[in-house]
C-alpha cells in the first residue's frame, strides 16, 4: 500500500506549490506601489513640505536602505520563526506607512513614516517571499522567484492611474490613506495562509547546475562569487533605481509630461508600460535563465539595458518612442530580482537561502543611494541628466560583460572545490 501511495502525494504537493506562488504573487504585488509609484508624489510633497528634490528623494533612499539593508536580519526571522505572520506584518506595515506619511509636516516625519515603515515593511515581505519560493520550486528557481518579483513589478500597474487620478482629483494626503489600507489589507491576507514545504513534501530536483552545499551566510561572505555579485547587482541596481526615482523628474526637464499619447498622459502611461515590462522580464528571463544558464541570459539582459537607455536618451525629444523605450528599459533591468537570487541559491544552496539573498539583497540599498538623492545631486550640480545617463550606461554595460568574463568562470571553479 505504501507503494501506491507515495505517487498519490505528487499532485497534491504540485497544486499546494502552485497556490503558494499565487499568494506570494499577490503579497508582492501589495508592497510594490511604496517604490514604483513614488514619483508621482515627489512634486506633492517638495510643494507640501517646501523641501528641493534632493531632499525629497532622500525618502526613497531610506526606503530602499531599508528594505534592503535589514533583510538579512529579516531573512534570518523568517527562516527561523516561519513566513506566514512575518510577512502579514510587513504588508500592514507598508500600508501604515503611506497613511501616516499623509499627515507628514516635515522632513524628518516624511521619513520616519514613507521612509521607516514602508522600507521595513516591505523587505520583510521582499525577501520572506523570495526565500519561500526558492524552497517551494527547486527545479524552477528562475522562473518562480521571476513570478513573485513580477508581482512586485506588476503591482503598480493596478494603482498608476488611478493614484494619479485621485492625486489631481483629491490631493495626495487623501490617496495616500486611501490606498495604504487597501494595499495594507490585501497583502496581509494573502501572507496569513502562506507556509513553509513539509519535511514529507516531496520536491522535484533542480534541473541546472546547484551545489550540493549549503553555505551559511559568514562562509559565504568570504567568498569572490559572492562579492561579485553584489558589486554586479548594485551597478544594476543604480540604474534601474534611478530612472524609477527620477522619472517624473527627468521627463518634466525634457518636456515629456507635455505632450499627449494615444489621447492619454505621457507620464502615467509610460510609468504603466514600465510595470509591465518590468513585470513580465522577470519571469521570461528567470524561464530563459533555466534553459541556457544564469550568467549567459545576465550577459543579454544586461546589455539590453545599456542599448534601450541610450536609445531613449538619443530619442527623448520624440515623446512617443521616448514612453515606449522606458518599457524596453525596464524588460533589460527587472529580471535582476530572478537571476540574481536563483545565481546565489544555486551557488551556495537552500537552506540559508532567505539570510543569504538578505545579505545580497543589500546590493539595492546602495544603488538606492547612488541613483537616488546622489543622482539628483549630480543633476543639480551640472544642470543636466546627460552624466547621470552616461555612468548608468556605462554600469549596464560593464555588469553584462562580467557575467560573461568573470561570473561564469569564478562560479564554475567555486562549484569544483
């Protein structure tokens, strides 16, 4: 009879892991607006506060400090303490976060509350949620941390538009509250029936390359793999954080948010593309990435990248190729958040996965920083975006290569020892 019935457990886990993807999705797509709708709301708070953009943008910066920072910390609560409270408490905490930023009267309460809560909130889930789906699909590591990443991508396209219309319509400290408890709600109902695979579950085995290892953060962190990574993910992470930071910004300077397309607002309907683009390279290139391996598809990606940013600088004065190669920027850009922590998993294996991606994580954090307020600076400092655009080419088109040159070769010896 235990003959029979050991296949009989195979579709059940197959649907119980598929359904987990489903809430992890929805949990992510709760904590994307905090990140990929704040442009919107720069101009509101620098009148509201009276504050210059480089001060505003600091808000982001500790945002994403954050989230990123405190997620090996957060990886750590997660792996030991379970996903399904941890995480329903970052969703709340990212909605608490916008309510109470509404009623913001200064710098400083902007960023204990826009800042705080919602940087916290958010990596908790971030990297709880990258860390359970590593653990549900072995076999798929690419294309599942690319579906929840797109989650957090997708997210904001649900809420752009209606965000900016309640902005115009309502004022920001309105949509602010509004949105916060419903995108606090909804996350955190999703997270409460989240949970780790069983000991009996049984998974299918990974398809591509993994160690058969499992290395603990501390020997990881003495590692060449791991740094190099992180040094390729924060170049990535730069460019892709300051054009989400600065869109509105740098559109406004090149006369963008003018100008009409298809009958609707350059501004929001390009940001609605970039969700989707941003999206839907997750998963597509995570798939990719577990077919031709991780460092050849980053070489593709990457240098994808570099192409469409410098194509929409050379073009910005035509508005409508200027929205639509924002959405090509951001398909060569979003799948860092599927190739970098399915790299790192199969690299030093699963069971630190959630700490360790939490210490890769923090790879965003310093991107935040050079893409955010330090890139507001440099514009404000040279009175052009041109140089910004310039070092973020040039960070695109150095990653790419060195997936190629020096990921490839360093992670197949480190697999050896």
């Amino acid at each position: 009879m235990s003959v029979l019935a050991q296949p009989m457990a195979v579709p059940a886990t197959s649907s119980t892991r598929w359904f987990q993807l489903l809430l992890g999705v929805i949990a992510m797509m709760s904590i994307s607006s905090p990140q990929y709708v704040w442009t919107l709301f720069t101009k509101s708070f620098q009148d509201g506060l009276g504050a210059t953009l480089p001060a505003i943008q600091i808000t982001f910066s500790i945002l994403i400090v954050l989230q990123t920072w405190l997620s090996p910390l957060q990886g750590y609560l997660v792996d030991k303490f379970g996903p399904r409270l941890l995480i329903a408490f970052g969703c709340a905490l990212s909605g608490a976060g916008w309510i109470t930023s509404a009623y913001a009267t200064s710098l400083t309460g902007l960023y204990l509350t826009y800042g705080l809560f919602c940087g916290v909130g958010t990596g908790i889930v971030y990297v709880g949620i990258i860390g359970l789906m590593v653990r549900w699909f072995p076999d798929r590591r690419g294309f599942a941390t690319g579906m929840v990443a797109a989650g957090y991508g997708f997210g904001a396209i649900l809420t752009t538009f209606p965000i900016d219309s309640m902005l115009k319509s309502a004022g920001y400290q309105h949509t602010l509250v509004v949105f916060g408890f419903i995108l606090g709600i909804v996350g955190a109902l999703a997270a409460l029936a989240m949970r780790m695979p069983r000991g009996d579950e049984k998974l299918p085995a990974a398809p591509v390359a993994t160690t058969a290892k499992d290395v603990a953060p501390p020997d990881m962190l003495k590692t060449k793999v791991f740094w190099l990574m992180f040094v390729m993910m924060t170049m990535m992470s730069t460019g892709g954080l300051m054009i989400i930071s600065q869109f509105a910004s740098f559109s406004r300077d090149f006369g963008v948010t003018k100008v009409a397309v298809f009958g609707l607002a350059a501004l929001p309907l390009a940001l609605t593309i970039d969700r989707i683009t941003n999206g839907l390279t997750r998963p597509f290139f995570g798939w990719i990435s577990d077919r031709i391996g991780r460092e050849n598809t980053m070489a593709l990606a990457f240098l994808m990248e570099a192409a469409a940013v410098t194509a929409m600088l050379v073009l910005r004065d035509n508005t409508l190729l200027f929205v639509l190669l924002s959405g090509v920027v951001f398909f060569g850009w979003g799948e860092i958040f599927s190739l970098f922590p399915s790299t790192l998993t199969d690299s030093f294996g699963t069971k630190f996965s959630t700490t360790n991606y939490g210490f890769l994580y923090m790879a965003q954090g310093v991107g935040s920083v050079l893409g955010g307020p330090l890139a507001a600076l440099l514009h404000d400092k040279t009175g052009s975006w041109l140089p910004v655009f310039v070092i973020v080419i040039s960070m695109d088109a150095l990653t790419g290569i060195l997936a190629l040159v020096a990921l490839k070769p360093l992670r197949k010896a480190y697999a050896a020892t």
